[in-house]
C-alpha cells in the first residue's frame, strides 16, 4: 500500500538570525524567524510524513506554544516522527523538496541538504530531490521577507498478502 503525503512550511527571514535547512547552516545575511531551530525544510518534511501516514501535522505534536520546543533542533523532531510512521508499517520510498525563496542561491547547497536529508531519513540519497526556485521578485518572497518549502513523500507500507 502506497501513501503520499504533502507538506508547507513558510517562516519569515530577519538580519541576525541563523539559516538553517535540512539540518544544514547555510551562510546568509537573513535567517528564518522561529519558535525551533527554524528549519523550514524539514518542517514542510513533517509534514508531509504526518500527513501520509494519516498521523496529523507538525502543530499537533510539536505546538509552538509549548516551550520545550523553544530552539528544538528540527532533526530530533524528524527523527521522532520518523519512529511514528515505522510504528504504523510505513517506510519512506522517496522524498521531493521545493524550496521558493529569493536569496542565498540554494544551487551550491543542493547536494551537501540532499545527503543531510538522506542521512537523518536513513535512506538513500537517490530517493531524495531537492529543487529550488524564486518568486521572481513578487511578493513577500521576492522581497526577500519570507521563504518557502513544498514537500511531498510516498510512503510504503507492507500488508500480508498484498503486493506493493
């Protein structure tokens, strides 16, 4: 049996904050605005697990008003969402990434995120794709306020005498 499942993250950028995605700092002048670490790529990831396995969003396990996630790294909170859908029988098959935002350029990065993400998934890095675009200046992206990750996953489960 096959699932799939679809993730969104935004956070706002500000000066002296870190940037961080897949587990990954990358150097920028602006950093996302947050209650965890702020990593926006594997929030819209939690999701997007969440989600396929029928298990709710990142808000109802991990609220922002809860202050034992205050500075969170966002890998322990994909870690642990990864032990709820191997509870329920799934595994991931593959993982697709898009980041929107207007500056850093994400192109030099792209590989170093996609073997961070393989490596705190435990799968394969060729079942990760990462792409990035901009908001070609329009919007609260364009003007370098904000960024944006769409994430979606399949996920597999086994079930006695059915064939995936």
């Amino acid at each position: 049996m096959y699932r799939v499942g679809i993730g969104y993250d935004m956070h706002r950028l500000s000066k002296g904050e870190s940037f961080i995605l897949a587990g990954v700092e990358i150097e920028s002048n602006l950093g996302t605005v947050a209650h965890s670490d702020g990593d926006v790529l594997l929030h819209s990831l939690i999701d997007a697990l969440l989600g396929g396995a029928g298990l709710g969003d990142i808000g109802e396990h991990f609220p922002d008003t809860n202050p034992e996630y205050k500075g969170v790294d966002s890998a322990k909170l994909t870690k642990i969402c990864l032990g709820m859908i191997s509870e329920k029988g799934f595994n991931i098959e593959n993982i697709d990434i898009t980041i929107i935002l207007e500056k850093p350029k994400i192109s030099p990065h792209k590989q170093k995120l996609k073997e961070s993400l393989a490596r705190i998934c435990e799968i394969n890095s060729e079942r990760v794709n990462i792409k990035a675009t901009t908001n070609e200046k329009s919007g609260f992206i364009g003007r370098e306020e904000g960024v944006v990750v769409l994430s979606v996953c399949m996920l597999a489960k086994k079930i006695q005498g059915y064939e995936n």
